[in-house]
C-alpha cells in the first residue's frame, strides 16, 4: 500500500447509540437484469454500498515538519443506513485516523466502533445521510460453483468498487494464521490489496462474503478467500453493542486428524491436542496434550478448525461437555469455559 500526501479535505478531517443485525434475510431474485447478464445488475445494486477506507497517520518529514499520510488502503461495506461499515480489522489497525471514500464522492471522517483481530473483522461509524446499504444473505445456502462476484478497491482508491466475476470455488476452506484457523469462502474472483474488507456478493445482490487479502494461499494465484457472512455477523453485532467481543476460550493448540496421524491414532477424525495452556479451562478440566477431542459443546469435532468454530457459538462461564479419545478410550469431562486472554 503505497504513501502519499491526502488532499486538504482529508486533512482537515485529521484535524478536524448502535443497531443490531436482524435476521438473515430469503434469497430473492434481482429486479430484472441489465444489458443481458446478472453480474451488471449486482455490480449497479451493491457498488454504492461499498466504500474506501484510508488509514492515516503522522509522520515527520525532512524538514522536522509533520505531514498527514496515508498509511494503507483498504474497503468496507455498509450495512446499517445508521453509518455502519464493515471492514477487515488488519485494514484499520494502528490507524490514527480514518477516512471513509463514499460512492457518491463525499469523503468522510471514520471513528472505529470496535475491532476483533481474532476473526480480522472491524466496525467503523460514519455520520452521514442518503447511505445505500447492502442487502446480507446467508453464507451457509451457498453452493459450490453457483457465480460470485467482488466489490472493491484492488490497489487502492484509484481503482475505487472495481467488480470482478468468478464462481465460488470451495466453502470451509480452512487457512491457518498464526495459532487460529479460518473456515473461509474459496473464490476465483479476484482479492487483491485494497479489495480487503470487500463485499462477496452472490447472483441475487446479498453480501455473502466479507473479503480478505490478508487470509490467502501463498504464492498461489486465482484463489481468494472470504469470511462468511454467517460467521460475521455475530461478530458484527457485538463489535456494534459493546465496542468489543467476548470470546470463549479453551486454551489449548491442536491440529487435525488426518493422513498419518488418521492411521497412529486408529481416528477417522478430530482434534489433536498439540499444547495446553496450564492457565486455561482445558487444562483445568482434565484435557492433556496428546488428547484427541472428538465432541465439543454436544457438536462434533472433525478437526481443528471446528473448535474455533463452536467456541465462537458458546459462551463465557458456561460450562460445556467434552469428548476425548485417550490412548484409544473414549472420556467424557466437563469444563467451564473462560474469557480469551
């Protein structure tokens, strides 16, 4: 993302209540079709909901002075008409202050909501009127081959709501980042920088996607990835009420089950306990490393990604069963679930 000097009015933006997501509304189709293919009419009915967000900050020139610059670039989605906006939490970090690009060429100042650097997801908060909103669909109805379409700004505002066109190419697509694993949308349509906090939109103009450039397949190309809607809008609505969100935590690092490990352990699925934080519930409960957790929370556990998955539908202090394989017998135990550290 490159730096350079805003313009005035972004400078003197420098200087210068919450909503809750209903439920998730039926697919219903576009009205009509423009110039013969749906991708037109997506791209005409969403494309004024998505905005460019600039992350500003200060630095000190040669001359001891101090210039306002643009630190990174990135999208969002509005998707409350109260002037709420949803983006990429790696897009906004470290912002010292914001500025949001609308459709209609208004440029206006950002405050950050809350951010979850755990799901890469933020909400910003804009004061403006005449806010097109994007319709949210269900990521869970999705279909593998069925079209998708992304809305963003690919290498920054330059190339501001530029639409491309591909097919949703896989779903639950598991990407690890650090010690936490993404279930993602897997989609030929073209992620590039910028086009983080972008909308995946599908054949009826409903966001299925939140876009992420930063949650992707090294040295691969033709492949993006994108948070599923379902996923995020839990996500979203306590970012909105509270600022923040309280996650449940388990304390422990595994991997999945699968190929060699399938065959040590005579399991054709779950979730190998690699390390267990001594500090946190799991350990707390009985749950030793080299355990594999086949159930957690009456759900089961096919691999490491489902843990985060299911920890994300529980709740702090409550207390949840969980199934275990040691040295081949099956353990049930029961622990108290904590607030992620």
């Amino acid at each position: 993302m490159n730096r350079r000097v805003l313009t005035v009015v972004i400078l003197s933006l420098f200087l210068g209540g919450c909503a809750k997501v209903g439920p998730t509304p039926q697919a219903k189709p576009l009205p009509g079709r423009v110039g013969g293919t749906p991708a037109i009419t997506v791209a005409r009915e969403v494309s004024p909901a998505v905005v460019g967000i600039s992350n500003l900050a200060r630095v000190k020139d040669p001359f001891d002075g101090v210039q306002v610059v643009e630190r990174g670039s990135g999208s969002g989605v509005i998707f409350d008409e109260r002037g709420y906006i949803v983006t990429n939490y790696h897009v906004v970090e470290g912002a010292e202050a914001l500025v949001v690009s609308l459709a209609d060429g208004r440029q206006v100042e950002g405050r950050l909501r809350g951010g979850d650097q755990a799901t890469d997801l933020a909400v910003l908060k804009i004061n403006s009127e005449g806010l097109r909103v994007a319709d949210l669909g269900s990521s869970d109805q999705l279909q593998v081959g069925e079209m998708a379409v992304a809305i963003g700004n690919p290498l920054g505002h330059e190339f501001a709501r530029s639409v491309t066109v591909g097919v949703i190419s896989a779903l639950n697509r598991q990407i690890s980042v650090g010690d936490r694993v993404f279930q993602l949308i897997q989609t030929d349509a073209a992620i590039n920088p910028g086009n983080s906090g972008g909308a995946l939109v599908n054949a009826h103009g409903q966001v299925v996607g939140i876009n992420s450039a930063k949650l992707s397949a090294p040295g691969v190309e033709g492949m993006g990835f994108a948070i599923p809607i379902s996923k995020a809008q839990p996500i979203m609505e306590s970012l909105m009420s509270r600022g923040t969100v309280e996650r449940a935590w388990l304390g422990v690092k595994a991997g999945t089950v699968d190929g060699q490990l399938a065959k040590e352990f005579k399991l054709s699925r779950g979730a190998l306990v690699l390390e267990t934080d001594r500090s946190g519930p799991a350990f707390d409960g009985g749950i030793r490393q080299g355990d594999v957790i086949t159930g957690l929370c009456g759900k089961e556990v096919k691999g490491a990604g489902d843990l985060s998955d299911i920890l994300d539908g529980c709740k702090v202090r409550e207390k949840v069963p969980v199934l275990v394989n040691r040295n081949g017998k099956e353990i049930k135990l029961n622990l108290v679930l904590s607030g992620m550290p």
